[in-house]
C-alpha cells in the first residue's frame, strides 16, 4: 500500500470536525510561511558598459531601459570608451568598426581601408532606421524616464579629459571603482558589456 492510499485512508476516517480543523491549521501554517517571506523589493540589475560604439551602445541601454519597464532598479556604470554613450556630442556621432569585426562580411585586410568605418557606420544606421529601432539618445530619455541611473566612472572622466558639463543631464558623475564594485554585490544581475 502506498503513502498517499495510507493518508487517503486516514482522510476518509476523519470526522468533518476534524478536517476543518486540519485545513485551519494549514491556512494558519500557510500564512506564517508567507509572513516570514521577507519583500526585498524589485530585483537589482547593474550594467557595466565599457565600449562606445554604435553596436555596443545598444545593448546596455536596450537591457537596462527592459529592465526598469519591468520595475527593476537599474544603474548603468560607464568606464573608458562606454563614456562616449553618455556624451553630448560623442553619442551623436558613434561609429561601428569594421576591423576585428567577426561578424561583419568583409576580410580584415578591407576592413581596414579608410573608408569602411564609415561604409559600416552607414549601413548600421540604415538598418536602425528601418527597423524603426530607437536612437541611442532615445533609448537613454527612456531609460531615464523609467529610473535607470546612469553612472560616469571619475578616474576615466579624469584620465580622459572628459568635461563633465558635456554629459547628458542627469548621468551621475563622481562615481568610482567602489561604488560600482558595491552596486553590482548588491545587485540581483550583473553584467559586463
């Protein structure tokens, strides 16, 4: 005889009573299970962006404006090249490199041909436009609107000679290694990009 006939053979010889008060020990029992469940509130993601080219802003910025339209609390930290995206004028002007580029249909050796960052850089920006696939400003105001923050490393700005009047308002600047390092331990995802 099986465990489950053993207990459907002792439900069946429980009196109405009794199984009412059964039930109400497991709703009682049920409901201290839930109360013990602590709410740590909406998951955690952190971006580490550290490239500032056309194809690599997206990413980044596609994941994090996803995330926060999920309710996450989002923070994007950009380091060395990633500054770019969050520049004024620099995020205006990214390109795509053809060279290296293991996806791209063409050999190296014409990658690297003067012209063809700028063939490349075309072609992209034509297939965004078709797509219909937002800007890289666009999907920055969105993600702002939705509560991302989006973090400019100090010592890069610093070693770069960034003028941190020329980043998009509202990127947080003055962050370091430190902070980003406790955001990311903090968070429930972390990603390198």
């Amino acid at each position: 005889m099986s465990a489950d006939t053993d207990a459907n053979a002792d439900v069946e010889n429980l009196s109405e009573a009794e199984l009412r008060e059964q039930v109400a020990e497991l709703q009682d029992r049920l409901a201290d299970l839930e109360s013990s469940v602590e709410d740590d509130g909406p998951k955690r993601m952190s971006i580490i962006a550290t490239k500032g080219t056309l194809d690599m802003a997206y990413p980044p910025l596609i994941l994090a404006s996803t995330a926060a339209a999920f309710g996450w609390d989002v923070t994007v930290f950009h380091t060395f090249w990633g500054l770019d995206i969050l520049h004024e004028e620099k995020s205006e002007e990214l390109k795509l490199s053809a060279v290296g580029n293991p996806s791209m249909p063409l050999p190296n050796i014409v990658a690297t041909l003067p012209f063809m960052d700028s063939v490349a850089t075309s072609m992209m920006q034509r297939q965004i436009d078709e797509n219909n696939v937002s800007t890289i400003g666009e999907l920055i105001e969105t993600s702002m609107d939705l509560g991302v923050e989006f973090q400019a490393c100090q010592m890069t700005i610093e070693l770069m000679d960034y003028d941190e009047e020329k980043f998009i308002d509202g990127v947080v600047t003055g962050v370091g290694a430190a902070t980003a390092l406790q955001d990311m331990a903090d968070a429930d995802i972390q990603l390198l990009v």
